[in-house]
C-alpha cells in the first residue's frame, strides 16, 4: 500500500535544497512510533518505508503512517534511492552496525540516544558520517523540551547544578536492562541527563567521581560491572560543578521522574515535571527581592530541525559531539563507580 500520493514523484528532484526529502525508519517499536508520528507531521518530510526484524511491526506502521513499503531487510532503506533521511530507533547495541551502513549508502541520520554502547564506536560512526559528508542529529529528548530551550536561552552558564532521574522499580526482563543490547539504565536514561547538564553549563566535562553499582538489583543483571544506580560529581572546563542522580529505587511525585536545578550566581532554574516546566527565581529589577515566573513552552519540532541542516549544510541541533560525550561520560561513571576514584575526561574530538 502506498500512502504517499502524488508526492513520492516529487522525489525526482535531486536537488535536496528544494525537494521533499524522503524517510524511513529502522526499528518499529516504542522510540520508532515517535519518529513515525514526528516524520508524518513535517512538511518537508515523504514517509518511505519501514522496517523492523519483526514483519508485523514494520507492516503495523506502515498500515498506520502510510509510506511505499515495509521490509525486515535493512539493506532495502539503505538502497533506497529516494530514501534521504533514516531514523534509527533500535536497539542500543545495533546502533552503529546501522548507522555506518547508513552513512556508506549516503544517507542523512536521525538516530536514538544512546549513540553506541562505546566511545569507540561513537567514534566508528563519526568517522563514517564524515566519509559520506551527510549529517547526523541524536534524539536527546530533553533538549527539545521548550522549557529547557528556555533555559538555555535565559540563564548565564551555570555555576553548580543538579541532574537526576529516579525510577519506579523496573522490570528486568526488558532489553534496555540487558548488559550487551541495552545497557542498562544509565545508556537508557543516564545519558539524557549528562547530556543536558553538559548543554547548559556550555562547557566539557573534565573529571568525575561516582559510586554505586548494583544498589537495587545486587546479582540480578547478568553483569557484575552493570550499574542500576549512581551518584555523581561532575566538574567542568569552566569550573563549573554539577551532581548527577540516577536509579529505579522509586519514583517522586512532587519533583517527577527528571528534575534538574541550575544556579548561576544570580537566578535559578529548576526543570520538571518530565521536563515539560521550568521555574525561574531572580532578584526583581527594582526591589532586589527575590520573584518566580513558571513556565510551560511547548516543545519545538524535532525533525525540522535536521532537514534545515540538510537545507542548509549546517551543524544539526544535537550534533555528533554530544552524542559522543554522553557515551565517554558513560563509560567513566562506570569506571569511577568500579575503581572507587575519580575519572579524567579527555574528549577524542
């Protein structure tokens, strides 16, 4: 079935400048439905194909979101000529095998947090992005939140700052909790709070220190250097300091799963409510006393923003760079976690 209409003529049109560019997905699952429903409200944006490993769910997709076909052969989104875009939304560990097959059939990529498993593969991936010369933007959600762009665009790079996300306890049996597929919590989650902390404090990590390991499930996760739980400091180029929390050892209902804090000497901002608000406290312009404004911006559109660095051969809003150092900050809360000492923090790029 091809829902496309008359536009998939439109692909004809090389000139990605100007033409609709086409999309397809890899990876029908949970994160996948998200860029289906985010290709299918951009414009700029021809649904092509789908493919999962799972017939049903490439063809459920494709039965909902319309597009030329659905596989369970990857090869076919990649020799798909008019096929400019791909979304990657597998599993953690596929996630560079894909991604340089991807870059090697030039195409442009949007794929899901975590980059890869490893720094080393993170850097696999660049390496092919930069042979291909297409682009490639990460889906760390959080920096799509209007609340946290508000942030960003409001508070001075903060001084001290607090990240954490704090879960219900979860079910192990899920893939995101094996040790090779998934990774556990810290590539499921971790990496969207590093990433956010790093953002709004505009500087690199240089040094962490963390403990904790396997504090809510001791012997349960199929890897002994498997962390559930962390606690960490994080001091940056700037000498700016932030403290990272994570774990399934319950959930909060007054401050939500994610809450963040940051301070820059003079105003604060405080992010929750699944980072959907944001609560700014200053000195008033006139009075010196302290005033709070709350917030709820909505979130900006997230694919739009990579066909306008495609548009424009520009760098996409979450770049390969972050991408990187969430995966390095990952191994090194892990190693500091395992060593009991701090981490150095040396970005390859």
């Amino acid at each position: 079935m091809d829902k496309t209409g008359g536009q998939t003529e439109k692909m004809a049109n090389n000139d990605s400048t100007h033409r609709p560019l086409g999309w397809a997905l890899i990876g029908c699952g949970g994160a996948g439905n998200g860029h289906a429903q985010w290709a299918s409200s951009t414009p700029e944006i021809v649904v092509r194909g789908f493919c999962d490993i799972r017939d049903d769910s490439a063809q459920r997709f494709h039965d909902k979101y319309g597009g030329a076909y659905h596989t369970t052969d990857a090869d076919r989104i990649f020799s798909d000529p008019q096929v400019d875009i791909v979304s990657i939304a597998t599993s953690h560990s596929s996630h560079a095998d894909l991604a340089v097959a991807a870059f090697s059939a030039g195409k442009h990529l949007f794929l899901e947090k975590p980059m890869a498993m490893t720094t080393a593969d993170c850097l696999r991936i660049y390496d092919a992005m930069k042979a291909a010369g297409t682009k490639l933007m990460i889906d760390f959600s959080i920096r799509f939140s209007g609340a946290a762009r508000e942030i960003k665009r409001r508070l001075r790079p903060p001084k001290v700052s607090h990240g954490q996300c704090m879960m219900s306890p979860a079910e192990l049996s899920r893939w995101r909790w094996h040790p090779e597929e998934g990774g556990g919590p810290l590539y499921d989650v971790g990496v969207h709070a590093v990433d956010l902390l790093c953002w709004i404090h505009d500087a690199d990590p240089v040094e962490v220190y963390a403990t904790g390991g396997q504090i809510t499930h001791p012997g349960e996760l199929g890897s002994p250097d498997m962390v559930d739980t962390a606690a960490a400091t994080i001091r940056f180029a700037n000498g700016s300091v932030a403290t990272f929390l994570m774990s399934d050892a319950g959930s909060n209902a007054v401050v939500s799963k994610w809450f963040f804090e940051f301070f820059d000497g003079e105003q604060s901002a405080v992010l929750y409510e699944h980072f959907s608000k944001v609560t700014f406290t200053g000195p008033d312009s006139t009075t010196g006393k302290p005033e709070s404004e709350t917030l709820k911006p909505a979130p900006t559109e997230r694919l739009p923003l990579l066909v306008k660095a495609i548009r424009n051969d520009t760098e996409p809003y979450v770049p390969v760079r972050a991408g990187i150092l969430s995966t390095l900050m990952m191994e090194k809360i892990t190693a500091s976690i395992n060593t009991g000492r701090p981490q150095k923090i040396e970005m390859p790029l």
